[in-house]
C-alpha cells in the first residue's frame, strides 16, 4: 500500500514510544518493591473536580449528548469570555472563542486556515514536536530556530527578523513552553508580534498552560498584546481535564466563519457531554479547587528542581509555569557511562525504575543533552524518584 509523502513526514512521537517501553517495564516490575515512577508525561494526576464530573453524569441523564454547533456551546464560549476578563483583566468577546476538540483540534484548525503548500512557520527549538507536525500536515514547513537559556528557550525578536525570508508565513509559540516550562517576555513578545505584523505574517501562540503560571511578571495572557494574535487553549491542564479532548482558540473576528467551515467538516463539533461538564469549570467552587492545585504544581516545582541542580542535572532556567523540568544530563550521562539523553531515559528506566522524557522529541538543538522531566506526579512520588536517582548517580 502506498503511504502518502504527508504521513511519512511525521515522525514518530518518541515521548509515547518511550512510554510503550516503560509501560512495557511497569507490568514486569508491579508485584516488585520498586514500582516504575511515571515522570515523562504531561498529564496532572488531578483529574476534573467534582462539580465537573457530576455536569457530566447530568448532561448524560437529561440526554444532552447531540451535536451542538461547530463553534461550541454559547453559553461556554461566554463563561470562557468571562474567565478571561476576571482572571487576566482581558476582554475577549464571546463571538471570537471557538470551542474544539482539544488545542490540537485547534492548532490544525488554525493550520489549515492560514498556512498554503510551501509556506514556513518559524518555531523555536527545543519546542513541543506536535506543533511543528501540524504546520507539516498543513503542507508547510516548521524551521526551527536554535535558542538559548539566556533567551529562556524562546525566540527572540532579533532572531525572527533575521530568520524572516520570501516564504515565512508567521510564528508559533508556546508561553508557558513544551519542554522547558518558560514563557516570553511580554516585551520580547511585543516586539516579536510588530515584526510579523510588518511583514504581513501569522503570529500563534499556545497557551495551554497559561492557567498554571507561577510568575506575575509571565502570567498574562497574549490576547492582551493585540487582537490580530490567535490564542490556543485547552481544558487538559489547568482544568485537569486530558481525556475529555476539549479546548478552545481565540481567533480576528474575521477567522470565525472560516474557522467554522472547516471545523463543521473535520470535526463536527466537540464532544458535547465535554462541553457541558465544563460549563462547570468556572463555578466559584471548581475555580477555587483549580487555584489549590496551581499552588500544588508550584510547591513540587519549588521542591524538585533544587533537587536535580543539587545532583548535577542542571535546569538552566526555572520554569514559571506548566510542570516540566528541562534539566542538562550532560554529567550524569558521564556518571552512568552512557551517551546523550535517549540513552540515560532507558538507563534510568531500567535501573532506578523511573520513566523519563528525552529531549530527541523537541528539536535538535543540543536537545540529546537535555532530559525533560514532568512534576505532574505527586509530591512522594517525586519525593521517590529523587531518592532513587541520587542513589542511581552517587
């Protein structure tokens, strides 16, 4: 059977073929006294709160599960609206907010709509591999621009500028990022956004994890820079809600129509029991719950990276969001004997029976020095899994 030069493109998602393997690990280890120790997903082990979940079981009893529009419920997009208005001092109309199935219905949403065959999105590298594939699926190209810790693996305005050639259609980025938990300087991103907007181009921004920053100086949403910028968000993280395969995009007023053409066609619409347990994410309850957890994921970040500097590997920026830690294994990598982070993930795995993410997934800047941990897991597992790795690297 012939494959289609589209979908050999896409390279394997290495983060889950690591996870196959460990999972793979896991079942062998479950009755030992060393269980395997999840560190390589990004997934909170909070699940939805429980006004959340009973919206569900209501929506599922009063028989609310037909389709509902491709833009999503309206009274949603108008909760959405008025989280954004509470929570960041941002108005964003109702009328803007397009509820998907999941951001990653939304990044190729907001592929298909503005990217043509041959067309360059310029990303950061190390960056989230997914984001890069969608632009590929789009028929354009994803050219990744080498960053620094100095820049908080971010791009810089003077970097896109220089990297802006005849076929550069825009920008993708990420504030809070996948991998290293950083996110743009408000000013830089400024800059960043006047740049593309001179040169007539796109400027996209992930904010999946904007609802879990850490720093008031990062903590405000994009949609506050401009109203030309579109904004990708999720239910999965902040709201704790992965597998319900919700989120949403702020998009120009303009977009909205096109947006739901292609949403009507790809998609139908999102799930609609989804919709209707997370019309309860903004009860006052739900919202208090979500700002304890927030304080949860910090704690584990204040506990955790101290820990990996303290044992050599070294996270050269503290993340201000999300809940990952991009941490250099250069000197453990010679402590175990091993060659780059692909192969201390599996040393680590099979010895001190604790999954980790390595960097290949994020690009290919210096990224097989990098090791990505996620402090989704809760405090003893974490507490657990420094235990084991110091042993592992004394």
């Amino acid at each position: 059977m012939k494959i289609s030069n589209r979908a050999q493109r896409i390279e394997p998602f290495y983060v889950m073929e690591v996870a196959k393997a460990a999972t793979a690990l896991a079942r062998e280890l479950a009755h030992s006294d060393s269980p395997m120790l999840f560190l390589n997903i990004g997934e909170p082990d909070f699940t939805a709160p429980p006004r959340v979940r009973e919206a569900a079981e209501k929506a599922i009893r009063d028989g609310l599960t037909h389709y509902t529009q491709a833009t999503g419920l309206q009274p949603l997009r108008e909760r959405i609206s008025d989280w954004y208005g509470s929570r960041f001092g941002v108005s964003v109309p109702a009328s803007r907010i397009i509820v998907t199935a999941g951001a990653s219905a939304a990044l190729q949403l907001a592929c298909l709509a503005l990217i043509e065959a041959g067309d360059e999105i310029l990303m950061p590298d190390p960056s989230y591999p997914c984001n890069r594939h969608f632009v590929s699926a789009a028929e354009g190209s994803a050219v990744l621009i080498p960053t620094t810790a100095k820049e908080r693996f971010q791009l810089s305005a003077d970097k896109v500028l220089e990297a802006w050639g005849e076929h550069t259609r825009g920008v993708m980025l990420a504030s809070p990022s996948n991998p290293t938990g950083t996110s743009i300087d408000p000013a830089e991103l400024a800059r960043i956004h006047n740049i593309v907007q001179a040169k007539g181009g796109i400027t996209v921004v992930d904010e999946i994890y904007l609802g879990l920053s850490f720093d008031a100086r990062f903590g405000q949403t994009v949609l506050a820079l401009d109203d030309d910028i579109i904004s990708i968000n999720s239910f999965s993280k902040y709201f704790n809600m992965t597998g319900w395969r919700l989120g949403w995009m702020v998009v120009p007023e303009i977009l909205v129509p096109v947006i739901e053409r292609l949403a009507q066609n790809l998609f139908i619409c999102p799930s609609t029991v989804s919709q209707y347990a997370a019309l309860a994410c903004f009860d006052s309850e739900s919202l208090a719950e979500y700002e304890r957890r927030r304080s949860e994921f910090k704690a584990r970040r204040d506990y955790f990276i101290p820990a990996l500097n303290a044992m050599g590997l070294t996270v050269p920026v503290l993340p201000d969001g999300a809940f990952y830690a991009w941490a250099d294994c250069t000197a453990a990598c010679e402590k175990l004997g091993v060659q780059g982070s692909w192969d201390f993930a599996f040393e680590v795995m099979k010895r001190a029976h604790v999954a980790v993410t390595p960097g290949r997934d994020f690009g290919k800047a210096e990224t097989e020095k990098f090791i990505r941990f996620s402090t989704a897991s809760s405090m003893p597992q974490l507490q657990e899994s420094v235990a084991r790795l110091r042993t592992l690297l004394a």
